[in-house]
C-alpha cells in the first residue's frame, strides 16, 4: 500500500475510533437490537428440539445460534442510514469530488465498531469453547471448518456492506429510500435464519430464500462452519457468495457513478 494511502487509512482509523467510543451508547443499543431476534429464536429451537422426534439436536441449536449472533454482529452495517441523510441533506457533495474518502470512510467505520462490538463476546466464547467444548457441535472445530467459515465470513460482510451502500444511495432518486432500510431489516430477519434456520426449512421456503442475498450473509458462515454443507456443496455456497459479492459491488458502483451525475444539492 503507497505511504499516502496508508497514512489516511490510519487517520481515518483513528477518526471512526474516537466516533465510535462517543457513540458507545448507540452501539449497545444497537447490539441490542440485532441480537434480541437470535436470543429469542436460540430459546424457541432449543425447547423445540429438546422435545422433537424429527432430529433436531438441542446441542446443534445452541451452537447454530451462538454463531449465528456472532457473524450478525461482524456482518452489521448501517453506513447507509447515515449516506441516506447526507444525500438528502446536501452533506454527501463534500464526497463527489474525492470517491475513495467516502468508501474510505464508509470501511472504517464498521471496522472500529465492529471491533469494539466483538471484543468482549468473542473472549467469552473462545472462553467457553476452550473449557466446555462438549456443549458445542464437534464439526466447529475442525481446521478446515475454521479456515472456510474465516474466507465465508469476510465474503458476508462485503455482501452486507455493498448491500447496505447500495441501498443508501438509492437516495438519489427516492426521498422516503430509508423506508426501504426498514424492509431490509424485516427480510434480514426472516429469510437470512434467523427466524428459521436454513437446515429446518421445508424445501420451498428453502429454495426461494437460497435466491436472496441475506442466506449468503448470515447463515452461510455458519453452515459451513457447523459442517451443515461440506465439500463440493461448502465450495458451491462460498461461489455463491463471492458472486453476490461481486454483484453488489459493482451495483453499487453504478448507483454512485450515476446518481453523483444527477444530483443537485438541496436549496440550489
């Protein structure tokens, strides 16, 4: 990386740091927010499971959904909340003229937060995993597990990042475009696994979920970690990934690259 661009990155860095320790309310409020849905749902499949006859492992329940919490927080990005303001505000102009500050800005954002939003969950769990791994399904802990679900994880957050940009810059044509964050959230929570999980599904609702993006940014890292998909159908999901990554990024591309040439700032 050149020495200019490095020296931004590391300002920007600290910048979104000292932002995101201001707003530290925000975040627990927030983490709130986006575990209460799993935290409900680990606590309906668990009972479920521990009176079914259909398979369902209370074990495989409980780690489903412990790494399901997990790769939501890491996968969360709200950045569009935020683009959808200074769009239509008039703030986004101080960007038009210099591209990567925005993106630049937009990456290390969720960076920061993410970090400060993971540290104490993650030592819990590599605390529990090391001294009862027996409450956790066996397959979590094979290396190649690990290493493919590390490759899903990062695929995810692009997914959901280049999703949540995209739909914030869809401002420049819709005035009410934070509506559509709140439909975004809705669908998050029913046809990412949340609700249901992915393994449970009958094999309709299975099949016209798997033809959304929100399967490839919250329940596929966990599929394949869990050992639910494995060899050529764990490389076939992680394709599938990489395409809807590659699809939302260059979406967002063109939203940017032809909303900035439409846009007229407010009052003017």
């Amino acid at each position: 990386m050149p020495k200019g661009a490095l020296t931004i990155t590391k300002r920007l860095l600290a910048l979104s740091w000292s932002q995101t320790l201001q707003y530290r309310g925000d975040l627990i409020i927030w983490l709130t927010a986006i575990t209460a849905t799993p935290l409900l749902s680990l606590a309906l499949w668990y009972t479920v499971a521990q009176s079914s006859t259909t398979g369902l492992v209370p074990r495989d329940i409980l780690t489903y959904y412990i790494i399901i919490m997990f790769v939501r927080v890491f996968t969360a990005s709200w950045r569009g909340y935020r683009l959808i303001e200074q769009i239509l505000n008039g703030d986004i102009v101080n960007y038009l003229i210099r591209p990567p500050a925005i993106f630049g800005e937009f990456l290390t954002t969720p960076l920061t937060t993410h970090l400060l939003q993971l540290i104490v969950p993650a030592l819990i769990l590599a605390a529990v995993a090391i001294t009862q791994p027996h409450l956790f399904t066996p397959a979590i802990f094979a290396m190649d597990n690990l290493l493919l679900f590390a490759l899903s994880l990062l695929v995810a957050f692009v997914i959901s990042f280049a999703f949540d940009i995209s739909l914030g810059l869809l401002a420049f044509w819709l005035e009410d475009a934070q509506e559509l964050m709140a439909y975004r959230f809705t669908l998050t929570q029913i046809a990412s696994g949340v609700v249901i999980p992915f393994a449970v599904m009958p094999a309709w609702l299975h099949f016209s979920f798997s033809l959304l993006p929100f399967r490839y940014i919250i329940s596929a890292p966990a599929e394949i970690l869990m050992g639910q998909v494995t060899g050529s159908a764990a490389l076939r999901l992680l394709l599938t990934q990489l395409i809807w990554a590659a699809a939302m990024t260059a979406l967002a591309r063109v939203l940017y690259v032809r909303g900035r040439r439409r846009y007229a700032v407010p009052g003017q």
